[in-house]
C-alpha cells in the first residue's frame, strides 16, 4: 500500500516542469554520474530513515510492531514525496523551480491520505492502528528536516561534481 501511494505520486512527473536550461541541451545517461549520486544522497536518505527509527523507539518509546509499523509506512509515504521533490531539479524546489500543479497536488493529496489511512477500516484491514497525533512530528517533520540538509547536500554535491543528475 505504501508503494502503491509512492508511486501514484510518481505517475504525475511526466507532467512536470522542467528547468529550461535543463532543455538547452540533450542529456545522456551516465553512469558513472548516477553512482556518484546514488553514494552521495543514499546515505543521506538512510540516515534520515535510522533518524526515525532512533527517534521511535529512544525518544517515543515505541515497543509495539503495530505502532512501529504505522508510523513508518506514513512517514515512507511523505519522506519520499517529498524528497521528489528535492531530487527532481538542480535548484531550490518550491522557491526557484516549481513543480507542475498536477504534482503539488498528488503530494499533498498522497501525504495527507497516507496520514489518514491507519484511521480507516482500509488501514486496519492491512495491519494499521490508529495513532496518537503526537507521532506526526516524525511523520512531517524528519521529512522536512530531511529537506533542509538534502538541500544543503546537493549544493555540496553540485559544487564537488558539477551537476546534478
């Protein structure tokens, strides 16, 4: 069900925008570029991930698997949309590259349907049970914080590479 949210959201990049000095020239597939990127944002990504893990179970206490697993399958939901959002351009996203409408409102509408899910019969049919909203400062705000240093690590990235990918 997580993926499936994910990858409604995914559905709507080929209506995106794409940064014009993205267009002035072909781009080809480079490998070499996709590894550098892979090693450079993927620990960053997991870091964030053990972040929420670390805080679950030292900061929440959380011992239950069904807690666990609520939280983390909201909280995959909204990390991912939102770090779309980060990978799809150079720039700063939300600031100086803005998305298509279509994929604003798929996030915002995928996040929030992710957050929903564990309160419906649907949610408790695969396994979810209702949370108290005081997790939704993992669900919203590691993702956020994942947003400021991946954004932060990209310029890094840039300045060591010259380009991204």
């Amino acid at each position: 069900m997580q993926s499936l949210l994910y990858d409604f959201g995914q559905l709507t990049l080929p209506f995106d925008n794409v940064d014009e000095e993205y267009l002035k020239e072909p781009k080809k597939w480079n490998i070499k570029s996709l590894k550098n990127f892979m090693l450079f944002m993927g620990p960053l990504s997991s870091t964030f991930d053990m972040i929420v893990f670390a805080s679950i179970w030292f900061i929440f206490g959380i011992r239950e698997a069904s807690i666990f697993q609520t939280i983390w399958f909201s909280y995959g939901v909204v990390s991912n949309l939102i770090g779309m959002h980060i990978i799809r351009t150079a720039k700063t996203p939300f600031i100086q590259s803005n998305a298509n409408k279509v994929v604003y409102a798929s996030s915002i509408i995928l996040s929030i349907i992710a957050i929903l899910v564990p309160y419906t019969a649907l949610g408790h049919v695969i396994g979810l049970v209702s949370n108290p909203l005081s997790y939704l400062s993992i669900i919203i705000g590691v993702p956020i914080l994942y947003c400021f240093v991946a954004l932060f690590a990209k310029k890094i990235y840039i300045k060591k590479y010259g380009e991204w990918i």
